[in-house]
C-alpha cells in the first residue's frame, strides 16, 4: 500500500529521464543489427513493430495483458481480484488469465495459490521491494539473484506454485541493473522480464523480442542491457498517452482523470492504438491501489474489461501465454491449436496457516499465510525458506 507514495516520484523520474538523448543504439556494444533471415521464432525476434509471422491485423488475435504489482493481500484479493478476474472467458470459452508481479512482505501466499488454481500467472517483482531506485540500478547479479530467485523460492515453498510457471519478473520502480538483470534472468532459467518501457515505439506499438541483437527501443529509466542474451524476451511496457502526448507506462502514473466517462474513452483511445494498427499487446498495468485511491476506477476497469468481452478478437491472456503466441504465430481461426483452457492442478491450499513469525534484520513480528508449515523465522533476503540460525 505504501507503494503508492512513490508514483509522483516515479513520473518525475521518468519525465526527467525521457528529456535525455534516447539510448537506443549503445556505444561500444559488439552486437550486430538484428537480421530478420537468422533471428526467426520461435526462439529469436528482433525488436521492432511488425507483425510476428507476418500475418494481416485482422488474423491476428488482439492480447491484452492486465497485470498488478506488489503483494496479494486477503483484502485485495477478496475485494477486486476475484470480483474481476474469475468467471470471465476469451471466445475460444477458456477462462481469461492475468499476471501478478508479486513481493513478499505482507503477501498472502494463500491468495496467491488460488489465483494460481484459477489459472493466473505468478510472477516475480522482488522480496523487499527495496525503496530508491539506487539499490536497483547498482544491483549485482547476487542481489537481483537473492531479490527475485529468493521471491521464487518463497512461492514455491508457501504458496506451492511449481518452479517452471514461475517464468518472469518486473523490477521495482522498472528500474533495471542493465546486462545484470539480463544476466540474473539468464543463470536461473527465466524467460522474459516486463520492465522496460518506451515512448518512441508506442504508435504503431513494439511487439516484444529476443536480446539476440541490439534492441531498437529507447531507454527511459538507464541502464538498459547492452549485451547479448539469446533467447531471452523483453516484454516491452508500450507507453500510453493522452492527448497532450503526456506518456506513462503504469496506468497509475498516468495523468489522473477523475471522471468516468473520461477515463473510460481515455482507456479506449489507448486500446485502439493497438486494436487498429498492428496488435502489439496491450498493456494494463496497475497497482491495486489505483483502485482503493478513486473507487469509480473500478467500475471503469470492470466497463472496460465487459467491453473487450463484447469483441470476437480479443483475449485477456498471461505475459506467458501471449509469449506463447508470439513464438508460434497462429491466426484466430487456428487458436484453439495453440491455447488449451487451464485445468486445475492437484496441489491445493483449501486452508492455509496463518504464521506469527519474527524478521531477523529488524525483529518486527510479521504474520503471513501460508499453504505448508510455518517456517520458523520470517523469509527474507539470503533465507527464503525462513530457517532460523
Ligand atoms: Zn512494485
């Protein structure tokens, strides 16, 4: 919840930052231009704008990507997420699904293996969600690996999430270590990482890609990676915009409309940047506490997410699964051979423990739910499986 009083500082940081020169093509990099002949799908994309497959717009299905940050809590999720997210279908009838970048502290482990049965994406965003963006631009790969890989170890241990649905990460702040988050993502099998925004590759919008060469995107929030990383996806966050060109990558940051009906036809504009030119994905990316700030949000959020229900070309899908999609481009008459409906797995948290537990670096009592035995000091940075000393 204290999350929110970083956003002011966040659009100040990333409207200063995008007033610098672009760091598209960095100085001294060894990589080559992407060459479309060599860099094909499904394990390589150059950056760019075209259309993966390079199918026409109206065969290819319109993604839309809703994602929230931060930790799932009891209240959160009983009052938004599963209000929103469960009973609502794609055309092809399979439950929608969306991606929970999630932090530790105050996270209810219990929540978040039922949005995970629900078919729900749980993704990494960090263990202390350390505050100032300094910690995370000098961060060392031991750090992000502790930050993110510990988060993973958390989940999976607590919440009972498998290891190899946990494939992505955003970093707080979208503030990135440059090749060292590349590097982190690397060492530990993940696939792509959702951090980083652009302003110049929002109309037409960038479709996501490889890091097998050097990437085209602007850089607004430096240091972005330079290196190499075959393989590995950048999900890039495509500004949106309002009609004084005011850019902003979480809908949070974006200027603040407190009408309704604005807001609806200021969601819609954005959407059809993307519905009318070439279908990159489009991002909806929140924190809950956009919600809590001006509830109508909510009733718009729920008119917008109706909306999309009444198109026969949109689907409401995971980072994963659209990543699915743009390694296997498949036209909308064919999806049914590329996205089977998600079948509830066998591991269940019915009735998760509520643990009163100890963190060691500053002795505050903190109480987190959990799907298995409590562990016996509260997880934390360098001791995710919470084992006391
Ligand atoms: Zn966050």
């Amino acid at each position: 919840m204290g999350r929110l009083a970083f956003v002011p500082q966040l659009l100040a940081l990333i409207l200063v930052l995008q007033a610098l020169p672009s760091h598209s093509l960095p100085k001294g990099s060894a990589k080559e231009l992407c060459n479309e002949s060599k860099c094909k799908p499904p394990a390589c994309r150059c950056s760019g704008t075209d259309i993966p497959g390079n199918l026409a717009a109206k065969d290819v299905p319109q993604m839309v990507l809703l994602t929230f940050d931060d930790a799932i809590t009891r209240l959160l999720y009983n009052t938004y997420y599963k209000n929103i997210l469960f009973n609502r279908t794609n055309p092809n009838n399979c439950n929608i699904s969306t991606t929970f970048f999630t932090t530790h502290e105050y996270n209810d482990y219990g929540a978040t293996n039922w949005l995970y049965q629900q078919g729900h994406e749980i993704a990494l965003h960090s263990i202390t969600h350390q505050p100032g963006t300094d910690y995370w631009k000098d961060a060392s790969v031991d750090t992000l690996t502790k930050e993110f890989i510990g988060q993973r170890e958390i989940l999976k241990q607590f919440a009972l999430i498998p290891e190899k649905d946990m494939k992505g990460m955003r970093t707080p702040f979208l503030q990135m270590a440059g090749d060292n988050t590349y590097q982190m993502i690397t060492e530990n099998n993940l696939e792509w990482d959702c951090s980083w925004p652009t302003s110049q590759f929002s109309d037409p919008p960038m479709w996501p890609y490889t890091l097998d060469y050097t990437s085209q995107q602007d850089c607004p929030i430096p240091p972005c990676p330079v290196s190499k990383f075959p393989g590995k996806w950048v999900v890039p966050m495509v500004d949106w915009s309002n009609d004084d060109g005011i850019p902003c990558s979480m809908v949070d940051t974006c200027p603040m409309i407190d009408d309704p009906v604005e807001l609806f036809a200021f969601i819609k504009q954005n959407f059809h940047r993307h519905y009318d030119s070439n279908r990159a994905p489009f991002p909806f990316f929140i924190h809950a506490a956009w919600f809590a700030a001006l509830p109508m949000r909510f009733d718009v959020y729920v008119q917008f997410l109706d909306y999309l229900e009444s198109l026969p070309d949109v689907y409401i899908v995971s980072v994963s699964q659209m990543l699915e999609w743009v390694k296997n481009p498949t036209e909308l008459s064919k999806l049914k051979d590329l996205w089977k409906c998600w079948s509830i797995p066998e591991t269940n948290c019915a009735r998760p423990r509520n643990c009163e537990l100890i963190r060691q670096d500053n002795g505050e009592t903190r109480y987190m739910t959990s799907c298995t035995t409590c562990p016996q000091v509260y997880p934390w940075l360098g001791n995710p499986s919470g084992t006391s000393s």
